[in-house]
C-alpha cells in the first residue's frame, strides 16, 4: 500500500515537474473554475500544460476515499478551435462499515482527448458558445462526453458568468467481461468575479444525473440526481495560475426508482460529499 500510494502521488508530481521544465512568457486563458468550462480558449499556436488533483470522500453506510490526477497539454489549432491530449489516473477505495466485509480498491490508468470549437465570442457577441466534444478510454472503461458551453460577461469583464451542459455515456467491464452501460446527463454553473487583477473569487453549482443505459443514442432509465455547490479561488501571476475549489453534496437528491436506501437524509448514498480540486496551470 505505501508502495501504491508512492506512485499515486508521483504522478502529480510527475505533471508539475513537467510544468516546471518550461521557461518564457506566457498568456493564460484565465478560467477561473474548477468543475466549470468557460468559451476562453488558447488562441492560435498557444499552449498550456495543467495538473489537476481532485479528492473526494464520503458514501453513506461505507468509507470512501478516491484521487484522480490528470496531466494535459492544450494547443490552439485557431483562434476558435482547441485540442487537449489528458493522461488520467483514478484510484478509490470502498470500505464497509460492516468488519466482515472486504475492501475493494480500483485503480483505473487511462487517456482522454478533449476538443473544443468556439462559435460565439464572449466579447464580440452577445454571449459565448462552444461545443466541447471528449472521448476517453482507460482500463475496462470507455466514456463520451458532449458538451455545451456558454458564457456571459459583465462590468467590463470582471464578472463571468458559465453553464456547461453536459452528456456522456459510460462503458464499464464487469466480471464477465461484458460492459455495463450508463450515462449522465449534468449542468455545471458558476459565477466568477475579479477581485483584484490577480485574484478571482467565485462560487460553482453542479446537478448531476445518472441513468441507466446511454443517453446519446440509446434509451437510458432515469435513476439518480444530485446537487452540489462550493466556492472557487483562483490566483493568476503570469504565467503561472493556480485554481481551487471544494464542493459538498446537498441534501436535494433523489431516486425516481425508489429503491431502498438510495436516499439517506436527503443524500444520494452512493454519492461523495465532499470533493477538492486543485488545478495548477502554465501558458506558453
């Protein structure tokens, strides 16, 4: 386990090592959430490397503990189009409050390509636009993600104001070999305003829900929903950024399938409580 958890934390650190190696100036897109896209991509022949590191924690009626790092590089293809190549890797462990109960720990390694076009110009139009487009696959697990992206500026663009409305689908190996198929149907809001031109304070509002079966092309069983909110901070001293946030489930969720013990308190049990990210970004 010591050994385990080494390479789990040598891989963030592997990230921002790579990060480090890089010298100049640089020009950030300034996206001033953690959950939340906003329509500001890198302009043409522009790249970024990020980290991110996420913690998460909480079922009801077990222990629960998960990471997830993911290391990136964007480039922008045009002023309008961006690429994003992420290595991703996923660990959690569930532990029973039950003694006689085993652990079960999952360690799942894998990549994501991630495509961004922007349509409408948050300072040019009257709002911003783009479709975010992510196909992922990893260790016994395939996943396909749509998204749309809008954005609103306000007081000379020191308030931003974002919705993602996002649709994946889920493949995951099983016992047998065969892959159980879900899917997701969220939206992420938020609301950013600059402080100071160095410091951004803000705060984010995610629902999320789950079904069974694939929504983008198939006939999924509507079957879970969750809320959660927190506060975002980001620091931007070129070229480095550094964003935070954390997020704690509400007690809003629901189960349209009634299923007995889905619901504890007004929590989705088999749901995280509490989440943390941190994402750690250079342009250049």
């Amino acid at each position: 386990m010591r050994a385990f958890c080494g390479r789990l934390l040598g891989l963030p650190v592997l990230g921002v090592s790579v990060l480090l190696s890089w010298a100049g100036a640089a020009h950030a897109d300034d996206r001033p959430f953690v959950f939340a896209y906003t329509t500001d991509i890198e302009a043409q022949g522009e790249k970024e490397v990020e980290q991110h590191l996420t913690w998460a924690s909480g079922h009801s009626k077990e222990a629960y503990q998960s990471l997830q790092s993911r290391s990136e590089l964007e480039y922008g293809f045009t002023d309008n189009f961006q690429g994003s190549l992420y290595l991703n890797y996923d660990w959690s462990r569930t532990r029973p409050h039950f003694p006689l109960e085993p652990a079960s720990t999952t360690s799942l390694p894998g990549l994501s390509a991630e495509f961004i076009y922007r349509l409408m110009h948050p300072d040019f139009d009257p709002f911003g636009f783009a479709i975010y487009v992510e196909p992922s696959i990893g260790n016994g697990s395939r996943s396909f993600e749509v998204k749309a992206l809008l954005q609103k500026n306000f007081l000379n663009d020191d308030l931003r104001l974002v919705l993602n409305i996002n649709a994946e689908n889920s493949w995951e190996k099983n016992a047998l070999g065969q892959y159980d198929k879900s899917s997701a149907l969220e939206f992420f809001t938020g609301a950013s305003y600059s402080v100071t031109p160095e410091w951004s304070l803000g705060a984010e509002l995610d629902n999320e829900r789950g079904y069974d079966g694939l929504i983008l092309g198939g006939s999924p069983t509507y079957v879970e929903n969750a809320y959660y909110a927190g506060p975002t901070v980001q620091y931007l001293g070129h070229p480095w950024r550094v964003i935070m946030g954390v997020q704690a489930q509400l007690p809003w969720a629901s189960d349209p399938t009634h299923t007995p013990g889905a619901i504890d308190n007004g929590y989705l049990a088999g749901a995280e409580r509490f989440r943390l990210r941190l994402r750690l970004a250079r342009d250049f």
